[in-house]
C-alpha cells in the first residue's frame, strides 16, 4: 500500500470528477482520497489530509495545495487555464479526456516518487588523532566485518 498516491479531486462538473476517479481507481496505484467542490473545500481537504497530488481545474487550485503536487486539468485548453494553472503553481496541464494517459502517468510516477527506501543502513565514523595511526585500516576492516552480518 506504500506505493499508492493519496489524491484530492477539485473538479467542477461531476461527470468529470467521476471519470477521473474510476481512470484513478482502477490503475491501484492511486487513491482518492477527497473531493472537493470549491477552493474552500480543496484548502480543508489538503490540510486534513495531507495528499501526494491534487488533481484540480486551475481556477479551484488557486487556494493552494501545500507540498502536494499540482496537476492541473481542463476540458478545454484555453490561454486563460493555462495562464490560471502557472500562476497556482501547477507541475502539469492535461486536457480531458485527450491526455488521460499522461495523467495517468504523472499521478503513477507520483507513487514511485514517495517510495520510501526500506532498509536502513548502519553508520560508523571512525577518526584517529595524527596521520600513518591505521585509521583506515581500522575503518576498512570494521566495514568488511559490518558487512557479513
């Protein structure tokens, strides 16, 4: 469950909003997690939860989306959305239903992104005092011995 990206959907028409939730769904690599109808709503939400991605039309996302990411989606592409979409600070524009796919593929690759490494490593410093004490020696010898545990 590491690997799925928490979404918040802030969409304006809900025929919309339900496609891009089933496209997200059914790749379970995504979740929404939230909708969100208004920028007040989005603003409660991504405080609330704290997603990876807020999918929104660029005039909703203008509340702000904290440290998740901003992709910004419109059924047209107009100068105006696109223009709205820099100025909230979105990292991609896609025109629905055409680029469904990058979408797609920028939300996955968000998931990817998060992973968090899961092993954890031991760390040693090892110092001498003056040159030519076997500080390296020691070093290197202690990293081999390290190592077959």
């Amino acid at each position: 469950m590491d690997d799925v990206a928490r979404v918040i959907l802030a969409i304006g028409s809900q025929e919309v909003a339900e496609e891009v939730l089933h496209l997200l769904d059914r790749s379970g690599r995504a979740r929404v997690v939230a909708t969100a109808a208004d920028d007040r709503q989005l603003a409660e939400a991504v405080r609330q939860l704290e997603p990876d991605a807020v999918v929104a039309e660029p005039a909703i996302a203008a509340a702000g989306v904290g440290s998740a990411a901003l992709l910004a989606l419109a059924t047209r592409e107009s100068v105006a959305a696109l223009r709205a979409a820099i100025a909230a600070g979105a990292q991609g524009f896609y025109v629905w239903p055409q680029e469904r796919q990058a979408l797609l593929g920028r939300v996955l690759a968000l998931a990817v992104a998060r992973r968090v490494p899961e092993r954890r490593a031991t760390v040693v410093a090892v110092h001498a005092a003056r040159g030519g004490a076997g500080c390296t020696f020691v070093a290197t010898h202690l990293a081999q011995a390290l190592g077959r545990r």
